[in-house]
C-alpha cells in the first residue's frame, strides 16, 4: 500500500497493527498533557515507534524571534501571561517529554528539522505506517512519501476555512465560521489534504487561549478518530465549514480589529 498515491486510504482496512510516530514540539502548556492522555491509547491498538521533537516554528521565525515577535504584535502584558503560563506547565509536567516517553516504553527523538535525511531515513527504516503531527514545519516531499500510509495534522479550524498560521485568532476576528479542529492528511499544498475528522465548537465565547485548551483536550479523541477513518474509509462531520481561504500572520493593525471588538488572546 506504499505507493497508492493520494488515495493510500484503499485497502487500509485490512490493517490491524500500525506503526505510529509522533512530530511534536516541546510545548508543555498545550501538548504535554495531550500527548501523555493519548500514548496509552494507541498502545492498546498499536505500535508508538518514536516521539520526535522539534523547534518550535512560526511562519519563518525560529527560536527567539517567536516571543519577540508576539511582544511586538500582541504586547507585553499578553506575553507575560503566556509565559507565566508556560512556566508554571513546565513545573507541572515533572520530568516533562523525558520522562513521560520512558514511562510508556516510547524511544524519544530530537531533531532540528523534520525534513532531514536522518528523519526520513527513520521513518524509512522503521516503517512508519502513520505520523501524527503538531508542529509547524511544512512538510517536503522526500518526508511524506516515506510515510507508508498518512501523515495527519490537527489544524485549530474548521478547513478550508483559516489555512495557515494563528487559526483560532483568524477565526475569532472573522466572526463566521465557529471555532472548530480539523484532522486531515499532509499533503504539498499547505492545509489542503483530506479533512478525516471535524469538530466545531458552535457555543465557545472565549479567549484564543481557552479556544486553544479545549481543541487540545479534545486532541487525543480527535487523532483516535481520524486513525480510525483511515482503517474504515468512514469521515466523521467533514463539511461543517463552506468558507475557504489563507491567513498569515497578524499585524498589529489586525490585533487592533481584534480588541476592538472585544476579544481577548489570552
């Protein structure tokens, strides 16, 4: 089934035990506790062959530039509450990505970049069925085909509405679609790939923090669904969002459009 091309789904129902690889980075606020909620699930039913973490990326901004990036757009006081809260993740998380990885018996990873020949030499080498990812990396082609059957992404919109970078913000400042999380498959194009699970979340009035919290409690159900689609061809609520379009990242003038209308980031 390697080489089926976009429709890889085929015959994947005759799968009974996948190897899974997780694309991460070292987020603690959001995806520690989603990660450490999902590994014993896929446990029961398959085979979690690595957990790769990266640097986090933003648009073209690495490193040190991500936080400055949100003092100049956002401000200090938004940045000081999402640090706080960072910090205070940090201390939770009691031996963080390390020690959760050795408790469930996961080989943990660090790379710089996910497109490196050593990344896609593992994958190849320990046959990865499927690559579950959060990271903010866009995925080249040597990568993906080495992948057996689908690399699949938790993206915070209901696509093809909000494409690219911030959804939950765009989505927030648009006011017409809901808040929503996508599961769909990687391909080139960014965001374009086959929606395998949508949830919407009609009634949510919050900040994009909270919007962030609750799609990323939700995370672990999600991935287990969308693993469930590729074995069983069936989609759950992909239509429930007709919009389509590409946003990029803020300006402050955005952000400005953003308050005045009552919204909070964090």
């Amino acid at each position: 089934y390697r080489h089926l091309g976009g429709d890889r789904a085929a015959g994947i129902g005759r799968i009974r035990r996948m190897r899974i690889a997780i694309f991460t980075n070292e987020d603690h606020v959001f995806l520690y506790d989603a990660w450490r909620r999902l590994l014993p699930q896929l446990a029961k039913e398959h085979e979690v062959v690595g957990l790769w973490i990266f640097p986090d990326v933003l648009k073209n901004l690495r490193g040190p530039a991500i936080p400055f990036w949100y003092l100049r757009t956002f401000g200090i006081a938004t940045v000081v509450r999402l640090a706080w809260r960072s910090f205070r993740a940090g201390i939770a998380a009691r031996g963080g990505y390390a020690a959760m990885t050795r408790s469930f018996g996961v080989p943990l990873m660090r790379g710089i970049n996910p497109n490196d020949p050593d990344v896609v030499a593992w994958v190849e080498r320990e046959r990865v069925d499927v690559v579950l990812i959060t990271i903010g990396n866009v995925l080249k082609p040597p990568l993906l085909n080495a992948v057996r059957l689908a690399v699949l992404n938790k993206h915070s919109s209901l696509l093809p509405a909000f494409r690219g970078i911030l959804p939950v913000f765009w989505t927030l400042l648009d006011g017409t679609v809901p808040v929503g999380v996508t599961v769909h498959r990687v391909v080139e194009k960014i965001d374009s790939g086959e929606h395998l699970v949508q949830r919407a979340y009609p009634e949510f009035r919050g900040s994009v923090f909270e919007a962030y919290v609750a799609i990323y409690r939700d995370m672990p159900e999600l991935f287990l669904a969308a693993i469930a689609a590729l074995e069983s061809g069936k989609r759950e609520g992909v239509s429930l969002s007709q919009k389509s379009c590409y946003k990029s990242l803020p300006t402050r003038a955005d952000v400005r459009a953003f308050r005045a209308k009552g919204m909070r980031f964090v």
